[in-house]
C-alpha cells in the first residue's frame, strides 16, 4: 500500500489519481476531509504535527510520499521518519525543494533541510524531489485576471523554468513505484524559463482574450503578499523572483530522465486550469 500526504494538493490529488490509476492500493492522507476520491482509494484525515497519531497515519504502507512544504516549523522530521520505520515503511519519497540545494541558508526551507537529512539517514530506500517554482503559483493571478483581465506582478522580465505540479506527480508515481529510483535527487523544472509577463501571455492565449501585465515594484508585491505568506517565506520568494541563481534559471533534464519525455511547458498548464481564470 501507499501512503500519499498533503493528498488533496496540486501535487497529491493528481498522485493519487496515477497511482489509483496504475492499479496500486492507495490511502490518501489530508488534514481536512479530501473530498472526492477515486474509485478504491482510503482517506485518513490526520496532521503530520501530531506525533502520537503518526503511526496510525502509516500503517500498512510500503511506500510512503511525504509532503511537508508550508507546514510549518512545529514538525519534527526525525519522530515522523521514525513513526514511518517502525511500521515496516520501506520507501519514502520526499518532496523538498530546489532551493534546499541552491540557497542553504534560506530561513524558510530550513524545515525541508531537516526532512532531507532524516530521510537520508534512515535506512531505509529514499527518493528526493526537489522541484524548482510551481506553474501553479499563477493561481495567485485567477482573481485579478477573472475581475480585471490584467496582472499586476514584479519581476516582468526575470525568467524561471517553472514546474507543472503534474509533472511532480508523475515523477512521483515513477519514484513510488520503481526501486530503481532510490538514492536518487532529482531536481525538477519545465522546459524553458517563462517570464511573469510571458506567463499572462500564455492565459491570454489559453483564454483567447487580451490580458494586461501591470509592473510593480518588489516592496509594492511584498505589501501584498505579506498579507496572507509568513514574511521569510515572501521574502524568499521574492529573492528568488527578482535575483535568481544560475542555477535557479537552469533547465534539469531530470523530467525526461525519469518520464522519457520532456517536461510540460507553462502554456500546457494554462490552457489546462483556464476556467480558473475565466
């Protein structure tokens, strides 16, 4: 059986989905009730913060897909590795970041650090997936573009080679699935680097209507953000946006490495999630 966190997310949901859909015995594990699932799938509802439910949340599993980003420092990597052992998991596949390799003393991935570490020393087979900024991060966009057909976004110019979550998912369902994945980490990307502006353009297209860029600058857009992110968290991202490493703006072939093709480009994922936007 496996076992699949953070299950009702850009990431999780779809995981589930290939993983139902490969003919494997899934429980999807949310914080809150997942809704509909497909045909066969278990739900548990339980918090990874909660360290006496732990056990419960993994038993039976062989494999499990631990999802942490964005919960928070109250987790404790090495009690929730362990909970997974002492079940008889013998698999984990981890999704972590590309900027646990690229920015080592970022505040706000130090908790992805610490997964990294207690996955690795574990004993048991470990995948780990470090995808770059997700297509999806354009949801932050749907309400401006619904009500005023324009986006209002730092950056204009500065390029990322963005990650469709469903790629994520299949590379996964790959690393879930085959042994031959383990001891690996795979750093994930698109294609090509887009641009925020180059991004409202590929909506535009995929909402065949016009949708206009309007420049802001980086202490207007972390006004905004602030408002609902953790400041370090805005403020990495931020960083990463306006001032990218090399090695953020490069292209990983470790997509096609796993998957045998190349990584769906922006455009793909917009044309996919329009009726958000429309």
């Amino acid at each position: 059986m496996i076992v699949v966190t953070g299950a009702t997310g850009n990431v999780g949901r779809p995981l589930v989905e290939l993983l139902a859909a490969a003919g494997e015995d899934v429980t999807a594990v949310s914080r809150r009730p997942a809704g509909e699932l497909p045909a066969g799938v278990a739900h548990r509802q339980g918090d990874l913060a909660d360290v006496d439910g732990l056990k419960e949340l993994f038993e039976g599993a062989e494999a499990v897909y631990l999802l942490v980003a964005g919960l928070g420092d109250d987790l404790r990597p090495d009690e929730i590795v362990a909970a997974a052992v002492a079940v008889g998991v013998r698999r984990i596949v981890l999704q972590s970041s590309q900027l646990v390799g690229t920015r080592t003393d970022s505040v706000s991935h130090a908790i992805l650090r610490a997964f990294e570490s207690a996955v690795r020393e574990s004993g048991l087979d470990w995948t780990v997936l470090r995808p770059g900024g997700f297509a999806s991060n354009a949801f932050l966009w749907a309400e401006q573009v619904r009500s005023a057909r324009a986006v209002a976004a730092p950056f204009a110019e500065v390029a990322l080679p963005v990650v469709d979550p469903l790629d994520i998912a299949e590379v996964a369902a790959a690393a879930l699935r085959d042994p031959a994945h383990a001891g690996r980490t795979y750093v994930l990307t698109g294609p090509v680097a887009v641009s925020p502006r180059e991004q409202v353009g590929a909506l535009a297209a995929a909402l065949d209507a016009p949708v206009g860029f309007v420049p802001l600058t980086a202490d207007e857009a972390r006004a905004q953000l602030v408002r609902f992110l953790p400041e370090d968290a805005v403020d990495g991202m931020l960083s990463v946006m306006g001032d990218p490493s090399a090695a953020e703006q490069r292209v990983s072939a470790d997509v096609e490495r796993v998957l045998g093709r190349s990584p769906r480009p922006f455009s793909a994922w917009a044309e996919r999630n329009a009726p958000a936007f429309a």
